[in-house]
C-alpha cells in the first residue's frame, strides 16, 4: 500500500507543470484539452508545439482576479500568433509588442491599437512610423535620441501618449541574461545617474507627448515578491522628485513582468495573489507617504501565461550510450527551442504514447543540430527501453520557443497546433523547404 501511495504522489507531482487539462486516456497515453498528444504527432508530424486554448485563458482570468484594477498587458513576445491575439482581446487583455511586425499582426487581427503599448531599447524609425500610423496606445521612451526622433514623427500638430523606462536599480531574475533592473545592461534610463529626469524634462518640453506614467522592468523568471516591493518605493520616489519640481501628476506606473514559472516539478514560481495583495498595499502606503494619488497599475505577464499552456513533442530518432551516458536524439534542437543553450534551462521530459518499463535510467535529450551545446534536457529519468520512434513530451513549451526559433541548418520551423475539448486544430503551419527556398533569391 505505501508504495502505491508513493507512486500516485510521484505522478501527482509529475503533472504539476503540466496544463491542467491532462489526463491519462490510457497508461503511457496523456492527452491534453481532451486530445491525444501521440495522435497530435501522427496527425501533424513532429517536432510540434501543442497549446492549451483554455489554460491561455484561464491564466488570463487569473490575472484580471489577481489584479482587478490593473491593466494587464500579454507581452507578445513571449508567443504571438492570430489565434493568440484573438485571446488576448476576447479575455480583456491588452498588448505589449516590440516591433513593427508584432503590431502589425495584432492590428490586422483585429486588436484595437489603443490598447497595445509598444517599447524597446531601440526601436527603429519604421518601428515609430508604424506605430503612430497604426495609432497605437502608448509609446515606451528608452533612450534620449527616441524623444526629438518621436516628436519629429508626430509633428506639431499631433498628439501621442508615452511612458518612460527607467532603470530602478534593482537585480531580479533567474539568470544573468535575463536581469534588466541593473544599470549594467541595455534597457532603461537611470534613476541613480539623473539620465531618467533629464529625459522626463525634455518629454514635458515637447507639448506633442504626453508623458502618462513610469515603466520599469526588473528581468524574467523571478519568484520573489520582494524586488517588485522595491521598485514600487523607487518608482514613487521618483513620481515624487517630478512632483515637486515640475507639479507633475503621473496617473500610470507599469511594473513590467517577470513573473516566474515553474519548469520541473518541484521548483518555485511567482505567487500572484500575494503579489498582487503586497504591491497594492506597498503602492497605496509609498503614495500615502509622498502625497500623491495613487496611480493605475499596469503589469505585463508573457511566459507566465502562455509557457504552462504548451507541450513542446518530439519523436526519437536515435539512442546512443557512450561511456556512461546515454543520449537520446530527437527530431529537434535548438532551432525550435534555443533556451537551454542560451540560459541553461531544465525540463522534464517524458515518453508519451506508450508506458514503457518500470525501471528507469537517467539520459541527457539532445537536438539533431550540428552543436555540442544542442542539448535540450540533462539528467532525465526515462524508461530503460526508450528506443528510436518513440515520443518524447516537454511540457512548459508555450513561451520563448516558436518566438525564438531560427532557421539553423534549414530545418524549418515546427506547427503550433492548439487544443481544446478534444478537438485540435493548426494554428501556425510547418515551415516548409519551400518557403525556405522562397526566401533565397539570389544566385
């Protein structure tokens, strides 16, 4: 008896970072929104992205309940797709884009471009003729040459809403590539150095911008509640310091995203409603303390919805023991999913489509691209006879996989395919050798 509690404990465990849709139809057979991922895979070829239509939207509900006086903004480029944007809009969620090619699909989806706010270090002058074309809502200013750039491009006579990003001084998040708080990386202008008051000065000289609040992003994957506590006492500070000296009264301060997910089961991930309960409580006493209305908080959740909503499949090409490791080759690599490369990430894959054996061995999951680094999980327990055709699931696939692949070795990019009571469709198609083709023009 104990040993059969320990194992639905185990698997209990197991399905923590899965989408809560998934069930098992039959043992080694989950299926995810009521479908097979092994007929997923023979129905649409693999590797292929499978998103949970309704954990996207649950995620999204979650944070409106978390955060009901707060303007949510899905950080596209987590995952963005029509199917995506669709979502957003009909869940009350607005958009958070960073080039012109992210707000062109929103707005030719249908999303009301005053709800999109678009920001980045460096936006290019077709990223801003885009943007006031398109009429988006708000413009983030990140450096002091977008202000005389922006001002050019809106004219004397027209109008636009902008926010800055400002650098708090603070490090938070799961890796060093990832931390943005700092003053020793690319975003932002600083509190600490006078160049974000500087840049808020010649904002207010130029009667075209309308300066509507702060922005401050403080990194990715953080668990903690306690940084963001801390840039809501910096970034009131601040609001302060502009009180005074120019009587300005900002009504929006956007604490960016970050919130952290869990990969593997076991690990931590960001607890919204003491997030949300402790920034609203430390917000409205900072403001308390400095005189000053409280202003409208705007967060920017990306992976934090769309990572748990996806399963990334994969089928096995080749099993290989070397010494005393094993690798287990699969159908793609750092092409479709870059990030244990880039930050050393861990999942925890698992064979699907059928049981396999009781006894397990530990294997490191690696890509088919010509790289060392071409590793996509280490350290896996799988069943002992894990062998070439197989299936292997990764779940927490739904962000920051499809948006940053690339095309090494021309492998082409896989299909997104969403799901939903038991019923799956294409959303995103195969990248094909045609298109690859296509796009080569010279000879």
């Amino acid at each position: 008896m104990t040993t059969v509690h320990d194992t639905t404990v185990t698997a209990a465990a197991a399905l923590s970072v899965w989408p809560a849709s998934t069930a098992e139809l039959r043992p080694g057979d989950p299926a995810v929104g009521g479908v097979s991922l092994a007929e997923v895979a023979d129905r649409f070829g693999t590797p292929v992205y499978v998103l949970d239509e309704a954990e996207v939207r649950d995620r999204c509900r979650t944070y409106r309940d978390a955060f009901p006086d707060a303007e949510v903004l899905y950080a596209a480029k987590a995952f963005l797709c029509r199917a995506m944007i669709h979502w957003m809009d009909e869940e009350g969620l607005g958009l958070d884009v960073c080039s012109a090619g992210e707000l062109e699909l929103a707005v030719t989806t249908g999303f009301p471009p005053e709800r999109i706010v678009l920001h980045g270090n460096a936006k290019s002058p077709h990223d801003l003729e885009t943007a006031l074309r398109l009429g988006v809502g708000r413009i983030v200013i990140d450096s002091p040459s977008e202000i005389a750039r922006l001002a050019a491009a809106v004219g004397p006579d027209g109008h636009q809403r902008v926010m800055v990003r400002v650098v708090p001084g603070i490090s938070a998040g799961g890796h060093e590539k990832i931390r943005t708080g700092t003053e020793d990386q690319k975003f932002g202008l600083s509190i600490s150095d006078g160049y974000a008051q500087h840049a808020i000065a010649r904002i207010l000289d130029q009667p075209q911008l309308e300066l509507v609040g702060l922005h401050c992003h403080l990194g990715s994957q953080i668990t903690s509640v306690k940084p963001y506590l801390s840039a809501v006492r910096r970034m009131v500070g601040l609001m302060s310091r502009l009180h005074e000296q120019h009587g300005l009264v900002l009504p929006e301060l956007d604490l960016g995203g970050g919130h952290g997910i869990a990969y593997r089961p076991g690990e931590q991930a960001m607890d919204l409603t003491t997030l949300a309960r402790k920034v609203r409580a430390e917000l409205a006493e900072a403001c308390a303390t400095a005189g000053l209305a409280v202003p409208r908080l705007v967060i920017e959740p990306g992976r934090a919805i769309a990572g748990p909503a996806g399963v990334a499949l994969y089928r096995v090409l080749s099993v290989k023991r070397t010494g005393e490791h094993t690798f287990v080759a699969v159908d793609g690599g750092m092409s479709d999913n870059p990030r244990p490369a880039l930050y050393g990430v861990r999942y925890a894959p698992r064979l699907v489509g059928r049981r396999g054996s009781a006894a397990r061995v530990p294997v490191t999951v690696v890509g088919r691209h010509c790289e060392a680094g071409d590793v996509l999980a280490t350290d896996v327990d799988l069943p002992d006879d894990v062998r070439a055709g197989d299936l292997l699931a990764v779940p927490v696939a739904g962000a920051y996989h499809l948006s940053m692949a690339s095309g090494y070795n021309l492998v082409g990019r896989p299909p997104v395919v969403a799901v939903r009571d038991g019923g799956a469709r294409l959303l995103v198609r195969r990248e094909s050798l045609d298109d690859i083709r296509n796009r080569d023009v010279g000879l």
